[in-house]
C-alpha cells in the first residue's frame, strides 16, 4: 500500500511524529509526505501564527521521518500547492493518513478523484497525541509558548 499523509508540519511536534509512524507503519510500498507550500500554509491556518519556511519544514520532516523508519520504506517529500492536491490526483495513492479532526474531508477527496476515475483511497485515522495536561499537541500551541514539542507545559 501507498500511503500519503500532509499537512503543514511546523513547527514539528509529537503529533506529527504520530502521523509520520502510521504512515512508515503501513506504507510498505512506499509514503509521500505532502508539505503544504508557503502560501497554502499561511492560508489553511485557523488563525495567524509564524509558520518555519518550506526549506526548513522539509529538512525537519526528512529527518524525523528518517528517525522513525525502522522498516526501510521509500519515502518522498513532495509540495502541496492546494487543499486536495496529491491525494486527489495521484492513482498510485491507496490511503491517507488523517487526524479525527480531518478524517471527514476523506469523502470529498474520494469524490473528488471518482470524478476523475480513480480508485477512493482508505483513510487511516491516527490518534491525537496528549500533552500533560491532557489536551491535544499543535504547533499552535507550542507556538503560544504553552507546551514544547513533547507536550511538555511550559510555565
């Protein structure tokens, strides 16, 4: 299976970590990592915050992709131009990996590319990573200087 996960992964934190696992974890023909472009990162925030440059984004997933691959898989790092790019187009995609908070949106992606005879893809769904005060890890947040990548609560 090929499997794609995206997002726009800066700064970088245990969620996404989570994210990048599911993905090696059942990508055994390989993953794409679809990295959101500068223009698309700064459009799909739900509210203003300073967001790394596409260099440094990929550089920061390429290696915590690298630590996390103990199955050896093929793994590319590809930029995502518009909110359904990749997972609706690519005919080599089988799923995509998905938070609860995206898992909805994988009905108009396979809509989307039934449109365009292709084949749905499944959605794996990965679990919200924790800080230690129990609410969810986002780079938001980390970014308000609340938590650190971890979760760990920053006083």
């Amino acid at each position: 299976m090929r499997v794609a996960v995206a997002g726009t992964f800066g700064p970088l934190h245990d969620g996404h970590r989570n994210l990048f696992e599911h993905a090696l974890r059942f990508g055994e023909d390989g993953v794409v990592v679809a990295l959101t472009s500068d223009d698309l990162a700064v459009e799909t925030r739900h509210e203003p915050r300073e967001i790394p440059v596409f260099d440094e984004r990929v550089q920061s997933v390429t290696d915590a992709v690298a630590e996390l691959d103990t199955w050896g898989r093929e793994v590319e790092v590809r930029e995502l131009t518009s909110e359904y790019d990749i997972a609706e187009d690519d005919p080599s995609i089988d799923a995509l990996v998905v938070s609860p908070e995206t898992a909805p949106e994988l009905e108009a992606i396979n809509d989307r590319r039934r449109r365009r005879d292709l084949e749905p893809i499944s959605g794996i769904v990965a679990p919200y990573v924790l800080a230690a005060d129990g609410e969810r890890i986002s780079s938001t947040r980390i970014v308000k200087g609340e938590i650190d990548e971890h979760g760990t609560v920053l006083e």
